[in-house]
C-alpha cells in the first residue's frame, strides 16, 4: 500500500448509492485521501451529474449504474471490481431508501425497503466476499440509522418500515461479523440525522459529517468488528 497520498492511500473502495448525499460526500473525502473508488448507483441522470464532480480525480474514479434491490445486480459490482483490481479492501453500503412517515397499518413498502435496505447489503457482501479476503485489513460497513436502534424501534409510531430496515441491517450486520471474524470486519455506522433528500431539510446534521465519521471508520483497526459506530466511538444498537 502506497502512504504519500493519503490517510487511505491505495485503499479499494466501492460506494454504492454514490450519486448523491452522504454517499457523494463519502467518495469526495476518500478520494481526497488518495483512496480508489467504484461508485455504484441506480439513476443515470444522478450518476452522470456525481461523475462529472469525481472523474476530476482522475482514473482513481469509475462508475457503475446499477441498482443493489435487484438480485443480479451484486454480480455485475463483482465483476466489476475483479476486472479492475482482483482484490477489494472496503465495501460501504450507503444506498438506501426511506418511504415515509406510515405506520405498518398504511405501509404498502416494506417489501421493496427491505430489497434496497436488507437485501442489497446482504447480497453485495456475499458477492464481494471473494475480493474482500483478497484484500488489506478489508470491512464491510453498512450505513443504519439511529432510527433502528433497539429505543427507536421499540417506542417509534411512524417511518415503520424504514426503522424495521434498519433493525433487520443491524442485525445482518452482526450475524456477518460474527461468522467473518479474523477474515473480514464488519461494522454498522450511524451517519447521524443528515440534511439530504432522505433526511429532509430539518435534519441538523451535514453529509461532511458522515464523511468524517466514515474515515474514522476506515481507519480504525483491523480487529474492530461487530460494532455499531459514530465514527471511532461505539454507539448502542
């Protein structure tokens, strides 16, 4: 691994739901810290608006237009990533969905939250997995929610099948890390409450935030795993 560039100099990354929010400002800091970056997202129209921002980093960018709710879509990331490096170091698994506000009694979208939410991560992992223990000190974070805390869960009336999302990731996340342990690090991160077109224009905090808290992530080491973090401080699942 080269260490001139960067605090994640020569890293390997992909990205999914790179177009925008928390995942564009992730790839912006990585990049500036010298890592390369695969950028996975679903709308062409967001994805060309990101390239045009991150190809400025040279070939240490490429993209994919895919979208993680589809089954074959996991395969076409992997191939992807084994035609370009043969080796990945950190998948993050950011792109996601919140349908709104309803209660599980008006809820028509928790089938296709959790295809996004759940089923992506889970399958991006096991696609990936081949190319992560391949890799330098490699981890899988999964972005959840301080909305899929055991609390919120337990006392929340609305965004129900959102926080169940959540949940359900975090304990994806815990399953993954158990049965990867040694191999592979697995960790959950809370990007706080983000001012982004799902957190809405209330939320207090800002997409450099979950940037910040990402870093602090990808640096901690190797050994951290099953953990739900706020970047390098453990949070409660």
């Amino acid at each position: 691994m080269k260490g001139d560039r960067g605090k994640l100099a020569g890293r390997r990354v992909v990205i999914t739901g790179v177009s925008r929010g928390v995942g564009l400002e992730v790839a912006k800091r990585f990049l500036a810290e010298g890592a390369e970056i695969l950028g996975v997202a679903r709308s062409r129209a967001n994805l060309a608006r990101a390239d045009r921002t991150l190809k400025a980093h040279g070939k240490a960018y490429s993209s994919l237009l895919a979208d993680v709710s589809l089954p074959t879509s996991a395969a076409r990331v992997a191939a992807a990533v084994q035609r370009r490096w043969g080796a990945l170091d950190l998948l993050v698994n950011n792109a996601a969905v919140n349908p709104g506000s309803a209660p599980f009694e008006r809820d028509r979208d928790l089938e296709a939250t959790l295809r996004v939410n759940v089923l992506g991560p889970h399958r991006m992992t096991k696609a990936l997995l081949p190319m992560l223990k391949r890799g330098h000190h490699p981890r899988v974070v999964n972005l959840s929610s301080g909305a899929g805390n055991f609390h919120s869960v337990s006392t929340g009336t609305d965004m129900s099948a959102y926080r169940f999302s959540k949940w359900s990731l975090n304990g994806l996340t815990m399953l993954w890390a158990a049965e990867l342990k040694g191999r592979v690090s697995v960790v959950a991160m809370d990007p706080g409450w983000v001012k982004t077109d799902m957190g809405g224009p209330s939320a207090p905090d800002s997409p450099t935030l979950s940037a910040q808290r990402a870093l602090e992530i990808a640096l901690l080491p190797f050994e951290v795993t099953g953990k739900y973090l706020a970047g390098a401080k453990e949070g409660s699942w």
